[in-house]
C-alpha cells in the first residue's frame, strides 16, 4: 500500500459505503469526504491537547 493510498483510504470506504464510485468526479467526492475526516480528527486531537 502506498501512502497516498492510505491517505486516501476513508474517502474511499466512505465513498463505497455510500455507492458512489471513488474515481468518479475526478476524485472530488472522494476528497471532500478525506477533508471532512481529517478535519474531525486534527480538531479533536487539537481540543484534547489545547483544552
């Protein structure tokens, strides 16, 4: 597995949970979904250190 893919890895399951084609759109529901997660995790972890 290549890091881009583990990095990629929960916009695509999320993507295939949903049905919709990960490659599909040039990828961009498959990032926006990889934003939304990540974004989730780096506040959480940030609120847990900083609060």
């Amino acid at each position: 597995m290549k890091i881009a893919d583990a990095l990629l890895w929960p916009g695509t399951k999320i993507c295939e949970w949903f049905g919709v084609d990960p490659k599909g759109d040039a990828g961009l529901i498959r990032s926006m979904f990889n934003m939304i997660f990540y974004l989730t995790v780096i506040l959480g972890v940030l609120w847990i250190i900083l609060g």
